[in-house]
C-alpha cells in the first residue's frame, strides 16, 4: 500500500510537513465529496473558477489529515503548521499535474489489457456498455460516469486494483495539449474512437487538428478500433503507424455492415466477417445507439468472443442513464433515480449527491447486491456499509442475496429482501413520507419497477434543472470578484423558476454569504427545508414582522412609514434585530433618499436594539452601455449616501450595488458584496458573454396526439390556425396554465421535437397547444423541448418581444421540477 512518505517522489514534491504515517487509499479534489476522511490525500488545485486552498481548514475540520498544495502557506501568510499541527502536507509547483503523475504512477503498476475511448460523441455510452458485455468473463473496472477530463481520467484510473482483469477509460479534450497527458495516465492497448463531430470545435484551429490530437491517445496501443466512413478520421489514421480493426457501412473493413433495419424495438444488423455474412439484433433503433453498439459488437469480434455468445450479451444490454435525477414522489418524498448500475465507485458518486440534498425527514437507499466488484463479498459489504454509514443514511433498504447475507454490517435501522419481487409485494406506500430515497441497483434488478412504484402521478411536463451548471455558473461569477467580496444569491420567485430551496441547499453547501427572497413566506420555506444562511426579505409587509423575527430573516427597509410600523412591531426585549437599508439612487421605484436622512438616523439611534447589516440600491440599466453615464452616476451617488449612512450609524455596514450585468460591467464597483441573479440561472444580462454560461433549465413536454389535416381546416380555439396546405398536427401537454406564453400562438412559437424547429399553429389552449410536424417522423409519446441550450431563453424572449427573466418565472409549480446532475 502508497504510504504518505512515497507521495513527494511520485507527484514531483517536496514534504512541508509530516506529522505521522499514513496510507494513501482515496484521492480527493472536491471537499463537497468526502466519504472516508482516513486514508484521504486531498489535492488542492487552483482551478479556473475556484481554489481548493480555500477548503483546507473544513476538511481538516472533518478529519482529513493529507493534503497536496501549492503553496507553502494559505492566503493570509500563516504556516500551515500552525493551523493544521496533525496533518501531512507536501508542496508542489501544481496539484493538477502532481494527481496526473500519481495517476499514471499507479497504471504503470498494472500489465491488464486497457481499453481506451475518445470521440466527439458516444464514449460515455459505449464505455458503459462494453462493462455491461464484458462482465461474463473479466472483472471490469471503468471511469464512473462522464469522469473524461483532466481531472476525471487520473481520479478513474485510481481505482485499478489487482482483482481487475480489464480496464475502460474515456478521454475527453477540449484544447491541443491536453491529450498527451491522458494518455500517459490511461496507456490503452485497445483504443475506440467512436466518431468526430462538432463538439469543442471552437478550442482547435480545424476538425482536422482535433482529429490528430484525439488520435494522440492511441500512442501505442495494439490495436485502434474505428468506423472508416468517418473520412476525415479514416484519413487521418492512415497516415498513423497504428494497426487497426475497423467497420463500415461504406467501404471495404474487417467488418462490412450489410443492412440496417429497424423492426419494432429492435435493429436487425446483417454484416459480413472473416468472409461469412452474420445476422443479429441490436435493441435499440436510433442511429446513435445502433452506432454506439456496432463499435461494441467490434470489441467483442476482436476479442473472438463467440457468435451466440454476442447476441446473447447483447439481448440484455440496456439504456444507461447519463445523470442522477431528482425527481418528485409519493407522499412528500423526492426519489433519486439511480438504477442503471451499481459498483462501488457508481454508488459513492450517488450517496454524495444524496448527502448534497436538504434534509427532509429520513434518508433512505434501497440498494441492491453489488456485482463484479472484484472484492470479496465481506470486504465489499464492510465498505459500502461505511460508506453508507459515512454519508449519513438513516435507513438503508437491501435487495438481494448477498446484501442479504450481511445485513449485520449495516448500521441502524435496514432492512432487507431477497427480491425486487419480494419488496414491491410487500411495498406500502404509507411506510414512506417525506424522505429523500436513493434508488441504487444493478440492471438485473430491474430497480425501474421500484421507481415506478415510489413516482408521484403529476402533470408529465416537466422543468429539468441542471445543478452542475448552476454550479459552473456560480463559480464563473466568483472568478470576477475579489477574495474579500461577498456574494449574495437571488432566490426569488421560486429560484427564478427552478426550484427555491433545492437550488438553496445547493448554494449553502458552496458558502455563498446571503440568500435574497421576494416575500417573507418565501425565507420561511427555505428555514423550514434546512437553510441556515443569512435571508434578505426585500419586500416584507406588516403582517410577516412576526415570522421574520421566528424565523431569523431580514426585512429589506426603504421607507420611514415601513421602518416606523417595523419598530412598532417589535417586543421590548429581546435579541438585536438586522435589518438591510435600501437607498434610492435614480430608479426611483423604492428607497431613502438624501433628504430622508435627517428624519431616519434619529429613529435608528432611539433603537439600539436595530441594526443596519448593509444598505444597497437597484441599478436601472446596468445592462446596457447605452446606460453606462447614468449606470456610473448611479454608483456615485450610492458611495456618498453609504458613506454618509456609516457615519451617522457610527460603526461599518455591508455595502452592495452590483446586480448580474453590473458584475461583468462594473466590476471596480464590487464594493462589500454583489447580488447575483439572473445569471446564475444561465442568462447573461448583458449578452456579451453569454458564450461562458452553461443554461440550467430545459422545459420540456410530450406529444400527446399526432392527426393530419387537409388544406383549409382550423386548428384551435376561435379557428386562428388555418392549414394552407395538407399538414400534420402534433398536440403537446403544455399550455398557459402551465405558463406557455399565449403570445406563443399562431407562429410566433416554435418547439424542438427529434431535433427539429416546429413551430406553434392556433392559439395556446390552458393545458396544451399544437404544432406544425408536417414531414417529420413524430409520434404520440415523443419529446417536445419549449427552451433549453439548444432554444434558449433569449431566443423564444426574443420572439415575443419579453425578456428571459418572465418565462422562467412564469413556469407554473404544476409542473414537475426534476433536479439532476452529470
């Protein structure tokens, strides 16, 4: 086993400090994923939005005694010694590079045959269903999830131990240079490269250079496995000293595919090889998968894997699920659906986005039995009961023999059946209210019947809000503030639509400084759901003066009648009560101003038990250069009145101007904090840098029905939509009570069904409207998307003259919130 003292040599360090041995078993570099603070090495990497300097004391503070920085002191200058006496620490000149070269030390330690993914699209997929076809006969290890990047790949890779008797990992790039440094980690003897596309074009000068650095993975391997009707790839792995052992629908290859045809759920494939023309069923239809499962079948023929033995395998493949969700269920319970597969590193990943959840009465996991862990069964069970154990599981469900079997390792309450069949027999839905239930299984479980039991019957339009971009665009705005400035979030309106207190709980746990809510029903909830962070209420009103003080949040005063009913209110004894000034600087919609000094500061001053936390104001066109003098007149004039307000206070308070424009606008205005709104949610306000956003909700529907008309029939209500030809009708479950914009009516609306722009025909009904499909392949139960990255917010605002900010808003609370991450 690595011990601490060998890390210097093999990440290229120096020991700063050692205070005892200790083995080196996992590698950290997101403190937000401690499982197991013994025997934890965390990497400290200065990333492009975030520096995991800043979480050393927290994690030191939860046990971790070993860490990897750059720096020989923290930020403010003191020793590391002083603060953190019991912990080993070694210095290198960049922690990335130092898990790189420890990655790669440790594959270098292991002769297993490695299989190798790159592409532009499919590798995740492919990766997930070579383990599924491989598993019969080795004892598979693969990159959890999408873990494709430069942090992702040496994290993968740490897991190699000696019970494995194969490997697949997946590289993904985004710029020249990056591949070299994968592939030493990775060091593949079977390579895929699975297609070229588009994705991450604009990081290279020409697909062509993208192919060439990709291919840079493959650096000997024994043998590189493709698809030659890609030509550009073809080409370019001609002029490659590599063997390989390829397929085509086009051209002459080890494998030549003869026919595709699709037949009911399944795709029949005829393909010639080693001379003699084969026939099997893929089951699946779309292109993609049939693509993704003829780059297995190559695996697999190369491998001389039996005939029979192939369709056998792939008779069983199934969907894999590309992200964890949460979604609403039963009784006041959210599910968190995870039943694609289950190994130990799929399961810590799931109790990590468990853990990251808000408390809502019990967590709960129903788990089945782990398989080809390459452990033995108590030495497996003993960590996922410490695993279990460690992110803080109150009950804990087992499905299967051999979970069963060692049950006693379990602690607190659990429970366990020897069949998915023997649970739902025995299912009560009254057992379970108000839980988080982690839905954890291996595919021969088939958990999906678990979910379906658990899922609540509610309107099937749903609003999917993607945490990890919420989270990318979070950090991309801490990048443009100052270490001393704090940052205040708008969760208003139900979170702008997406969601207020999961989107909360979210930000609590990245230690933003102030939560921000509309009304004082609003804090109330996110107090009740476990938010303990500072509330702003900017628009509290007499009859909330109680539940403020109940609940600890801060009215937002900008009025002396408000103040006065404010103080009026309040017992005679008690704690200080923290209120937020608003000032008025040229919006002219709430606020102080000047003249309203001399009346204010003698109340405040007959008030002691008051205090005045910060005092800020409202920018009217801080997204807008057209603005800019007013914009600056504005901040002006806040300075001099915050000035005035702390000297008449006589002690310091937070002082804040910027919104979400004004931080990428006017950012030597930070001052003590900014309120971040809008562009957390993936809005850029001022439009120029939209391109650094990731977009965080998707609202999608389904089609309900599809009928064809004839030229001169109407469609809807008051006959609006008049076919002036033949044309096919697609009716979705969406509508203005569902807060579909009848301004999207009659053209002015478009949706996205199977890839295609379709636009809106009629008026918008209440609960569905309907869509032009002529000449499309759409069906009843397809996929309709109202906005998300590929039909922004922007885009359809656009269309009838509102802004993004209304539509996100206007998304009603029947329509279901399903909450995921990559």
């Amino acid at each position: 086993m690595l011990t601490f003292q060998q890390l210097a040599t093999k990440t290229n360090g120096k020991v700063l400090q050692f205070a005892a041995p200790l083995p080196v078993n996992q590698l950290l570099t997101d403190s937000r994923k401690l499982s197991q603070p013994a025997g934890t090495v965390f990497f400290a990497i200065n990333g492009k939005f975030n520096d995991g300097h800043k979480y050393l004391a927290g994690l030191y503070q939860q046990g971790v005694r070993q860490f990897i920085v750059e720096h020989e002191q923290d930020a403010k200058g003191f020793n590391y010694s002083r603060l953190f006496p019991e912990a080993n620490i070694i210095v290198v000149a960049n922690s990335l590079q130092a898990l790189q070269q420890l990655a790669a030390w440790h594959r270098a330690q292991f002769t297993i045959p490695i299989v190798g993914i790159t592409g532009s699209n499919g590798k995740t997929i492919v990766k997930e269903w070579l383990a599924q076809l491989l598993a019969p006969d080795e004892l598979v290890v693969k990159s959890p999830r999408s873990y494709n990047s430069q942090l992702g790949v040496p994290l993968s890779v740490w897991q190699l131990n000696s019970n494995h008797t194969i490997g697949i990992f997946e590289a993904g790039i985004s710029m020249p240079g990056e591949m070299e440094k994968l592939q030493s980690i990775i060091r593949p003897t079977i390579g895929i490269f699975t297609n070229i596309g588009t994705a991450h074009d604009e990081g290279f000068t020409s697909r062509q250079q993208k192919v060439q650095e990709k291919l840079k993975l493959f650096t000997g391997v024994d043998v590189l496995i493709y698809c030659t009707d890609y030509e550009l790839l073809h080409q370019e792995i001609q002029k490659q000293t590599i063997k390989t052992f390829t397929w085509s629908r086009q051209h002459p290859s080890d494998i030549t595919i003869n026919a595709t045809t699709a037949a009911g759920h399944k795709t029949i494939v005829v393909y010639t090889y080693q001379g003699e023309k084969q026939r099997l069923a893929i089951p699946f239809t779309d292109e993609a998968s049939v693509e993704n499962a003829l780059h297995c079948l190559a695996v697999l023929l190369y491998r001389n894997v039996p005939l029979a033995e192939i369709q056998d395998r792939l008779d069983r493949l199934h969907p894999v699920a590309m992200r964890l969700e949460m979604k609403e269920a039963i009784n006041g319970c959210y599910l968190i659906d995870d039943t694609y597969n289950n190994d130990l590193a799929g399961l810590a990943i799931a109790l990590q986005f468990l853990a990251n959840q808000p408390q809502r009465g019990k967590r709960t996991i129903i788990l089945s039995d782990l398989l080809e862990s390459g452990l033995s069964e108590a030495a497996l069970y003993s960590q996922v009961a410490l695993l279990v154990q460690n992110h803080h599981v109150d009950k804990v469900i087992g499905i299967g023999p051999t979970i069963s079997h060692h049950g006693l390792k379990f602690a607190g309450e659990a429970v366990f059946y020897s069949s998915t069949a023997e649970f739902l027999g025995q299912f009560k839905a009254e057992d379970f209210r108000n839980e988080l239930i982690l839905v954890k299984g291996a595919r021969v479980f088939e958990f999906e019947r678990i979910v379906h039991a658990f899922q609540q019957k509610v309107h099937g339009t749903v609003l999917e809000v993607n945490l990890d971009a919420l989270v990318h665009n979070l950090n991309y705005y801490r990048s443009k503030l100052a270490p001393e400035t704090k940052l205040m979030v708008m969760v208003k309106a139900f979170a702008y639509g997406s969601g207020s207190f999961e989107v909360a709980n979210l930000l609590q746990f990245h230690r933003v400084d102030y939560l921000a809510v509309a009304y004082a029903d609003e804090g109330v909830l996110l107090r009740e759901n476990g938010i303990t962070l500072p509330i702003m209420v900017m628009n509290p009103s007499p009859d909330s003066f109680a539940k403020l003080r109940q609940y600890n949040l801060e009215p937002e005063i900008y009025s002396l009648e408000l103040l006065q009913l404010y103080l009026n209110d309040l017992p005679a004894e008690g704690p200080r009560h923290r209120i937020h000034l608003k000032l008025d600087t040229g919006m002219h919609r709430l606020g102080f101003t000047p003249e309203d000094f001399d009346a204010l500061f003698p109340v405040l001053q007959q008030h002691p038990q008051v205090q005045v936390v910060s005092t800020f104001t409202h920018l009217a066109g801080a997204d807008e250069a057209l603005h800019n003098d007013f914009s600056q007149l504005q901040i002006s004039n806040f300075r001099k009145m915050a000035a005035e307000v702390e000297a008449r206070l006589g002690y310091p308070v937070i002082k804040h101007v910027l919104n979400s424009a004004g931080i990428v606008r006017f950012p030597e205005h930070q001052l003590d904090m900014v309120r971040l709104g809008i562009g957390l949610y993936g809005v850029e306000a001022t439009g120029s840098e939209q391109e650094a956003l990731k977009s965080v909700s998707t609202l999608k529907t389904t089609v309900s029905q599809v009928k064809s008309i004839v030229a001169g029939e109407t469609v809807g209500y008051s006959r609006k939509g008049i076919a002036d030809k033949d044309k096919t009708i697609a009716t979705i479950a969406i509508g203005y009570a569902d807060g579909y914009d009848r301004r999207f009516g009659n053209g002015a609306g478009q949706v996205i069904i199977n890839g295609k722009r379709c636009p809106i025909i009629g008026n918008v009904c209440m609960d569905m409207c309907m869509v032009d499909v002529t000449g499309l392949p759409v069906k009843a139960g397809d996929e309709a998307i109202i906005f998300g990255p590929q039909l922004t917010l922007t885009d359809i605002a656009d269309r009838i003259g509102t802004i993004p900010y209304e539509l996100l808003t206007n998304v009603s609370s029947r329509v279901k919130r399903i909450f995921y991450s990559e």
